[in-house]
C-alpha cells in the first residue's frame, strides 16, 4: 500500500512536467522587460521601465488580460551582451514569461534575439534599429520600431538638398557600424563626399576624432552622430570646444536633444544642433496615442519620448493578441502577432514580411522621419522647430 501510493504521487507529480505551458493555470501572466538600467543608455531604460508599468496599470485596472492580472518582470542588461543573455534567460527560464519588450542596444539585442529564438518567446522591438535583428527572419521577433536601412533612406533627402561634404562619427557596434555603413553607401551614390570615422562605445574623450575631421579638406558641413552610450552628448560638446561647431551643423540620429542630460551639459551651445525624430506636430497622434501622452506626463512630469509611443503600442498588441488567440502561451503569441492589425499610438501597426534576403520580417513599416532644429533654451530644455520636411 505504502509503495502503491508512492508511485501514485510521483506518476503525478512527473505528469505535471509534461503539461503545456499555461496548463498550470496561474493568476498572473507576465510580461518581460529587459533595458539598461544601471550603465550603458540607463536614462533611456528608465523611460522603458516608467512606459511598461505605465501600460500594464492601465491593462490591470481594465481587468488585466484574460481575466488574469498582468505582472512585470525587470532585469538589467547593463548594457552588455553578455549580461542581456543573462537576464533573458533567467527570464524566460524562471519567470516563464510569454513575452519580453523593452531591449534596447542593438549588440545586445542580437545576442539576445538568439536566446529568445532558441528558447521559443517572442521579444518586441522599440528601437533597437541594427538590420540584423529582423534580418535573421526569426518567427520570434517581431519589430514596431524603426531599422538602420530604413532612417537612412528617410534621412537622405534632407542630407542630399542641403550638404556637399558629410562626416559619420558612430560607435563602432551592431547600431553604430550598420548605420555609418548603410548611410555612407547610400550617400556617396547621390554624389555627397563622405568621412567616416568609428569610436569604441565606451569612449569619453572624441577630440583626437574631431580633429581628425577638423582638418579635412573640404571640411564636413555635416556630422551625423550616431551614438548611444556616453559620446552622444560629449560629440557635440567637444565639436564646440574644439571650433569644429557651429560652423559644421551637427545631426543627432535619434531624439536624445530631447533629454535633460543633453541641456546640462551643453547649455546654450546645443542651440543649433539638429535631430531625427519620427515624432513631430504634423504627425498627429491616434486617440490612444493622446490618451498614453496624458497619462505619461500626469505620471512623471514629462511628455514622453516617441520612442515610448513605440514601446506603449507593444505592450497594447501582445495583449490584444493575447485576448484575440485566447492564450498566453509564448509559441501561440509569436504565431498570432503575425494577424496583428492594431490602431496604435500613431498609426495603424501591421507586421510585413518579404521573402529573400533583408530586414522587412515581421517590421512595422508605416513610421514617418522628421528633422528637428533646437532654436532656443527654454527653461532645463529647448525651444525646436521642424526643418524638415
């Protein structure tokens, strides 16, 4: 008897292992968020995190998802591939996530996106712009933000109409190279004269680089920064110091200008500077776009950046994908976001995919480039303008 009912308890505690995944059925689904938090672009991480518990508050006083309430689970990546790879495995591993937003480092994300392929689970990307991501054509990623291909084509119109002679200054890592590369190549088949140089992400000091540009001849009109570590601000603050600027307008590739740390450490010198951003007044926001900006600025004091738009609109379509399919289950998700037809925070989302080489897979491709000038110090920030288009 004794015997008979020990086998009994172990056949059904070895079954339980052998369910699929949600038959043990919980009370909670959670949702993954791995961004930097402590070095690398932490301020940027910080948004990440402010945006998911923003969007998950709002999905749990709805009633959460399938009746369930909706949990989020934080790691750090630091940064660094190898502890992203950490984080996202423990997460999937431990956590048992259904999904994992909020990457952030392209050469972090590419480590990651193997681990998140191998393991079954589908990440979202907000703007992790590297090619590679989506060029891999993974079942599992799935793309709302923009790629490096893709802001370069948006970006070269500008570039073409106003400058003969351009230098690239970018990190020399899955972001940086990608985008130099793509952008040199499609800039010198429209006849513009190009410098490249390269940099180590953790550099702090880029004067050698700026000199090195200061004594071209014909100097750059032109420098396109793209940068996400430290040198994003310290470029055009050394590019000042060194008389570089203001002569040679200076180009943010993404929306950093926008952020505080960029006003204390430039002050009235960042009067001047350009930016790309997929945000402007012209692009006018969805119901649910106004709806989130709101809250956000009610919640932290600030409107949010656009690429919290992105982020926001991730958590929104797993959900609705969720609800839609009637599963959290990772595999189901990944297979359902395909179907995704969501009115987002600025536009309709559907994922595309073009069989053959290149990143369309899975890649929202309806986002919108703008050229920002900042005209004036207003405050901790800046008064900014459109220049283009």
């Amino acid at each position: 008897m004794k015997t008979s009912a020990s086998l009994t308890i172990f056949i059904l505690i070895g079954s339980l292992f052998l369910l699929p995944f949600g038959a043990l059925a919980s009370d909670t689904i959670k949702l993954g968020l791995v961004t930097p938090l402590s070095t690398g672009d932490f301020r940027s991480g910080k948004i990440n995190v402010q945006t998911v518990e923003l969007a998950v508050e709002e999905l749990n006083a709805k009633g959460g998802i399938l009746g369930k309430k909706v949990e989020v689970v934080i790691a750090d990546d630091e940064g660094k591939p190898a502890s992203g790879v950490i984080a996202i495995k423990r997460m999937i591993a431990s956590q048992k996530v259904s999904a994992v937003v909020g990457l952030w480092h392209s050469s972090v994300a590419v480590a990651q996106e193997k681990v998140a392929t191998q393991m079954q689970v589908p990440i979202m990307l907000h703007y992790s712009w590297t090619d590679d991501l989506t060029a891999g054509h993974s079942d599992y990623v799935y793309r709302v933000g923009p790629y490096n291909a893709e802001i370069a084509q948006l970006a070269m119109p500008y570039i073409k109409k106003n400058f003969k002679n351009m230098a690239i200054m970018y990190e020399t890592n899955a972001f940086g190279t990608g985008f130099a590369k793509y952008l040199e190549k499609i800039a010198k088949a429209d006849g513009i004269n190009v410098y490249s140089i390269g940099y180590p992400q953790e550099a702090t000091d880029l004067k050698p680089q700026l000199l090195e540009l200061k004594a071209k001849s014909p100097r750059p009109e032109l420098l396109v920064i793209a940068a996400v570590y430290e040198a994003t601000n310290l470029i055009p603050k050394q590019a000042y110091e060194i008389g570089l600027a203001p002569e040679m307008q200076i180009l943010c590739s993404w929306d950093w200008p926008t952020y505080p740390a960029f006003h204390e450490i430039l002050g009235d010198k960042g009067v001047g500077v350009t930016y790309a951003t997929f945000e402007s007044d012209e692009l006018k926001l969805s119901p649910l776009g106004e709806k989130f900006k709101k809250a956000y600025k009610a919640k932290y004091n600030m409107d949010p950046p656009v690429f919290a738009l992105f982020l926001y609109d991730e958590v929104m379509i797993l959900a609705e994908t969720m609800e839609r399919i009637n599963s959290s289950d990772p595999k189901k998700i990944a297979e359902g976001l395909k179907d995704t037809k969501f009115q987002g925070t600025t536009g309709l989302i559907t994922f595309e995919r073009k069989e053959g080489p290149g990143p369309i897979w899975n890649q929202w491709m309806g986002h919108q480039l703008f050229i920002n000038k900042l005209t004036a110090v207003e405050g901790k920030g800046y008064k900014r303008e459109q220049i283009y288009p």
